[in-house]
C-alpha cells in the first residue's frame, strides 16, 4: 500500500533524511519512531505531496507521491502534529466543508460525516463549536477530517501529543479502530504509543532508518529478548568474571542502583543470554559454587525502550526484517 524507496531530503548542504527505506502493508499501522529531530515529520510532509523529496521515490496506493501527487492526495487523511482547524465552525459543518474539498459526491457527504462523527465518538459534538472543545475533542475532529473522504492510507503526526492520559488512551484506541480497513503511518516519540498501537516499527534517527520489524522481533534482535537480574553478596567485578564464563551467557553489566536502597555488602547484576538458551540454573550454580550468596534473581524481557535507546545514542543499525529474510538496507 505504502511504499518508501531510498528517500532523501536536504536543505543545502544539510541533510533532513537519508535513503529512507520501508513499506507499508494495506491494513497495518507501522509506527515511525524517532526522537525529535529524527526526520520523522520530513517524511511524513513527503509522503502527504507538502514537500518535494531531493531524491528516492515515495508511492502510496501505486500513484507516486511526485508524479500524480492529485492522485495521492485523494487517496490519504492527513493530520499533521497541529489539527488544520477552524476554531469558528461548527463540528458537523467543519466536516462537511473538508468533505466537499476533497471531493466527496455532495450526495455521499451526509452518510460521510455522520460515519467519521461516529467513528470519532463526535455525535453528541456535532452542533459545537470547535473553539470551545477540548484538547481531546479537538484532536478526534483532526482525525475524523482525515477519515471523513474514507481514504486507503492515513497519515497521523505525533497525534496524541499535549493529551492527557485518559485522552491518549481514547485517541489510541480510535486509531487501533481504523486497521484493517485503513492502512496507517502514525509518527510519534513516545514508546507506549507504538508497542500499543503499531504492528510494525520503523525506527529513525539522525535521518535514517536504523531497524524495521516488529516490536517483539526488534527487542529480540537486541538482546536476545531475555535475560536476568541478581542481587549477590559480593564483589561485582570478581561475579562478573564468573557469569561471562557460564554457557549461553553473552553480556553481563551493573545495574543502575538510583531507584534501589542498595545494601552496602551487596552487587546488582543483569545478565543477557542468547537466544533460545535459559542457562538460570547454571547461573546460580555458578555464583555458589564461587561462593557468592544469591538473595535474588529475576526473570527479564528487554523492553522496546531498550531498543530505542541503544540504536539512538549508538552508531548501530539492525538489520531490517531478519524474520522475512531480508538484509540491511533492504525495504522493509
């Protein structure tokens, strides 16, 4: 549905995004995470006909996003970080004046409207002024704006910023409601939105895509996906030769003790194994036989924010799609 090849923007001799690569599948909400300044926005200002791309080519739908930009456009809804409002209008009108523009039939507006009201939860609103609605409220009239032509892709830009919690959790819930039938980009920083909203992740940083694939897919390319975490008696140097020596042992490292009331006497440990190994028996083994107390130890996952810190404050890349056999560099 969505397919992104080796984009790139520059302004003069500053580079916005560099050969972005991945695709979108039709029904799937791909997350585009990144932090800010990542490129995110740029991507999406390209994808939607905003902003001519330097080079690469961008296709949603099978129309390129360049060439039959017309085609394109009526093809997407669009919600940029800030809602294109008209604090004056009504709900309903607004939705009808943004269905009339993109060129629903004037004998389909009216079914249009009321559909994307109810999809919005928007109903009991529809004689409101947008002005006096609230932050969430306002953010439901951005989306339905961008659904009301029913359009094949929807692109959603940090669309729960400046919510609050019950606000994100009913916008969260209204885009999880549109897949299947609509295929979506949604672009955020924020880590929950995206292991609780997407299917797929495409993470960006410094103008790159660094990994794409699932979120569980991505925490286990990191680290394996599991590991462990101790408490010992001892010293933790002397502990950490011990672990590296256990089989199915690939990294062992201090834990942060800021959150803790660390015992004095006392070494706080995680160790990361390889995938498909669970070598916890032998880990205890090991720390008794060298004469360590155990107090406590602990199953982990590695998390996603794992994931997104690593490969954006390191020079690393995963690569994309290891589960559907392809290589780095390739689309998604």
């Amino acid at each position: 549905m969505i397919e992104v090849e080796h984009l790139s923007k520059i302004y003069g001799s500053t580079p916005a995004i560099t050969d972005v690569t991945f695709s979108v599948d039709q029904g799937e909400i791909l997350g585009l995470l990144g932090p800010n300044g990542a490129g995110k926005t740029t991507t999406m200002r390209i994808l939607t006909g905003y902003l001519p791309a330097t080079s690469g080519t961008a296709k949603i739908a099978g129309y390129d996003v360049h060439e039959d930009s017309l085609a394109v456009r009526q093809r997407i809804g669009y919600l940029p970080e800030t809602p294109p409002l008209y604090p004056e209008m009504t709900v309903e009108g607004y939705l009808h004046f943004v269905a009339r523009i993109k060129g629903v039939p004037a004998g389909d507006r009216p079914q249009k409207v009321q559909a994307a009201m109810a999809r919005c939860s928007l109903q009991d609103k529809h004689r409101v002024i947008i002005r006096k609605l609230s932050k969430g409220y306002r953010q439901r009239v951005g989306i339905a704006q961008a659904i009301v032509h029913d359009p094949p892709a929807i692109i959603l830009d940090e669309p729960t910023v400046g919510l609050d919690p019950r606000q994100i959790i009913e916008v969260r819930n209204l885009i999880k409601s549109l897949a299947g039938t609509h295929t979506i980009i949604l672009s955020t920083h924020i880590l929950p939105e995206v292991s609780m909203t997407c299917s797929r992740v495409a993470i960006i940083n410094r103008g790159k895509v660094v990994a794409t694939n699932t979120p569980e897919n991505l925490m286990t390319q990191l680290t394996g996906g599991s590991g462990y975490e101790l408490e010992i008696n001892g010293e933790a140097p002397l502990a950490k030769q011990v672990l590296q020596n256990v089989p199915g042992v690939i990294l062992v490292e201090s834990l942060p003790t800021s959150h803790l009331h660390p015992h004095p006497h006392h070494a706080y440990l995680r160790v990361i194994s390889q995938p498909g190994k669970e070598p916890g028996k032998d880990i205890a083994a090991a720390l008794i036989k060298a004469g360590f107390g155990l107090y406590e130890m602990r199953r982990v996952s590695a998390t996603l924010e794992d994931v997104f810190l690593q490969l954006t404050t390191e020079e690393k890349n995963l690569p994309l799609e290891v589960d559907s056999g392809t290589t780095e560099g390739e689309a998604a």
